[in-house]
C-alpha cells in the first residue's frame, strides 16, 4: 500500500510530492521487490511524477547484504539519489519504499552515488561516500564528513554554510554510537559549528550496511547559494533540551525558507524532556504521544503545525510495538501521511520510538528566491 501527499505553491514553482509504501508479506525478497517498484510507478504516474522528477529513493531492508545486490540492478537505470539501509519493516515485509519528487528543474548523477540537482534558483547536492576505507564507528564517521567537506569545496561551499540535514545510520548503534558522537562533535569543532553558531539537523539511527564491515553510513542534503536567514534552527527548550546538554551536536530540527515556501527538516525525535531525560520509561505509547507532543513545538516554533507534515519515518526498537504506535500516530497525524515504521534501535536504550519528518508551508519570504 502506498501513501502519498504533495505541495503546490499558490503561483508556481515546483510541485513536491511524497511517497511511501510496503508490499504485503511475500514468498521471497524478489517477489516482494518487484511488487513494490510496480505499484509505486502506478501511484506515481497518476500523480504525473516521474523517474525524472524522482530526487530521492529511500529503501529499508530485512537483510541489506544478500538483497541490496538484487534491488541495484532492479533500480539500475534511475538517477535519483538512492539510500539503502538494512532497518527491516516493522510489518514483516522484507522491504519498505520512501520517496522525494520534483517536478521541474534538472538533475545530473555524479561519482560516488551523488546526486547535483539544479533548478533555476538553486543547486542541491545529495552525498554519500561510497566506500570506507577505515575501521570503527569514530573513524568512519570522521571520514564520512571530510569527504562531504572535499565535496563541498569543490562546488565553493561549506558544511558550516551549505549542509541542511544528515542522516547517519550506525550498525549497532548500542555499542558503535559513542564513536559516531565523539567524531561529529571533534568535526563540528574544528570546523565553525558550536553552541554559539549551529549545528546540523539530523537523524543518528541504527542501520546496517550492505557491507557488514561499515559501521557508518551518512547521506546528507546540502543547499547552494543560500543567503543569511534562510536556515533557521528549531528549538523549543520548554519541552527538549539542548542537544550539546548530554554531550550530542545536532540541531533539533531546521526551517529552510525559500520565497515560496519553507521546508522544515525535523531530526530524530523521541521522548525527551527539558532536561535531557527520558519521558515514560517502559511505555511506548506514551512515548509515541511525547515525541508527537515535541515535534508539534518544534514545528509551532517557526510557524508549522503537523498538518504541514508530508512525510516521516518511524524507528522502533521493537517491532512488536507497531501497532500500537500506529494507533497514537493516526489519532495525531493526518491519516494518509506518507510514513513506513521500521526496526532501527535509538541511540538510547531506553527510548522506544523516534521519529523523523518533513513538512512544507507556504510561509516563504518573499526576499528571497523562490524554489523554481
């Protein structure tokens, strides 16, 4: 079954549409593969998108190592920037389906698996490092960020400046999260990002990698030619703390503002509170409500509400739970919300759920360029 929702700016622009979906439980991973690509072709061309309007293909499998290599050569042909990462569906399928469409401007495939797309106003940079050539998470993650950094200069950018959000995903993220944390932080620091700057929004999750030697994988989207004011960092401390509080560097979420609309790109999520600590304990529905209760104050903070959401990603540490997260989430969130529920432990034992998002309003600014 497939989701789907969409932002159209009242005098133009490009459409953005949003997909998800899960096949029903097959025999096999190639059956299960081929039913999903076919139904998402349907779905997509009924909304007029297409493979060139396909930025961003998502993929969440039960057993990365021995299906990656089958789903490659079934997706081939595509352009779009493709993340693979082994959190396998909470419904038992074997695979699960996100993706970003933009209708209109031009997109190219570069080295590495990135993917340069260039509208009339802006130029985009989805990155990922293709190999890794070390051992250990801390290592990993200090080279997944130089490498972004090189990519970066090339086009005259900067993390600092350019860099919106990251994804990091972390093979058991229990024992290998401390290094990934040790190494962002000793990046961020040597690089202008601090409590009194910024930092980055972004997502720090367990997934596997189609290589079992990787312990860290980061995907990153990263905005050209913004002007100062067109990045704005989301807090609401009356209801999360400050990350930089226990010793973690990421932005809670972040408002992109364009001249016609603003993407709000809200990290991780869980059952935080003011002071860093972990709201209800051993209970995982209210620990679905306090995560919905945070991501609506991040949202309110800069003028969203979660009926701009478009599109999230559950992360459970126990499928079991699905259900009844579900049953939280659709009281809460627009039931046709694109979202897929997955297996993905969080970075504390003790948090149960978490949550990812984007949303989009039409609240731009016109002093800046629009996203055409």
């Amino acid at each position: 079954m497939f989701r789907h929702s969409e932002f159209h700016a009242e005098k133009g622009g490009i459409a953005e549409h949003f997909f998800a979906g899960v096949p029903a439980p097959g025999d096999d991973f190639t059956g299960e593969a081929r039913a999903l690509l076919a139904e998402y072709r349907s779905v997509a061309e009924r909304h007029a998108c297409s493979q060139e309007s396909e930025i961003l293909l998502r993929f969440h499998l039960s057993d990365v190592t021995n299906q990656a290599p089958f789903l490659r050569e079934l997706i081939k042909d595509r352009s779009s920037f493709v993340s693979i990462a082994g959190q396998p569906p909470a419904c038992g399928s074997r695979i699960a389906l996100e993706a970003w469409h933009w209708c209109g401007g031009k997109c190219k495939q570069l080295k590495e698996g990135s993917l340069d797309c260039v509208t009339r106003n802006y130029r985009v940079l989805w990155f990922r490092m293709q190999d890794s050539a070390v051992a250990g998470s801390a290592k990993q993650t200090a080279a997944e960020f130089e490498a972004l950094k090189r990519s970066l200069a090339s086009c005259q950018a900067t993390v600092e400046a350019n860099t919106v959000r990251t994804w990091l995903y972390c093979r058991d993220v229990d024992n290998n999260y401390g290094g990934l944390v040790a190494a962002r932080n000793e990046f961020f620091a040597a690089n202008g990002l601090s409590t009194s700057t910024h930092f980055i929004a972004s997502t720090g999750i367990e997934g596997q990698m189609e290589t079992p030697s990787r312990l860290v994988q980061m995907d990153s989207v990263n905005w050209m030619n913004l002007r100062q004011g067109q990045q704005i960092y989301l807090s609401a401390p009356e209801m999360l703390s400050p990350t930089a509080l226990y010793g973690v560097s990421f932005e809670r979420g972040t408002r992109l503002v364009l001249g016609d609309r603003s993407h709000y790109f809200i990290s991780g999520t869980a059952s935080i509170d003011s002071k860093g600590q972990v709201v209800h304990p051993f209970h995982v529905e209210k620990q679905a409500e306090r995560l919905v209760d945070n991501v609506s104050a991040l949202l309110e903070s800069s003028g969203g509400t979660l009926g701009d959401l478009k599109w999230a990603t559950v992360y459970l540490r126990d499928p079991a739970d699905a259900s009844c997260v579900l049953r939280v989430l659709e009281k809460r969130l627009d039931p046709d919300l694109p979202l897929v529920v997955v297996r993905a432990p969080v970075c504390r034992p003790a948090w149960l759920v978490e949550m990812e998002c984007v949303a989009v309003n039409a609240k731009g600014d016109s002093a800046f360029a629009p996203f055409s």
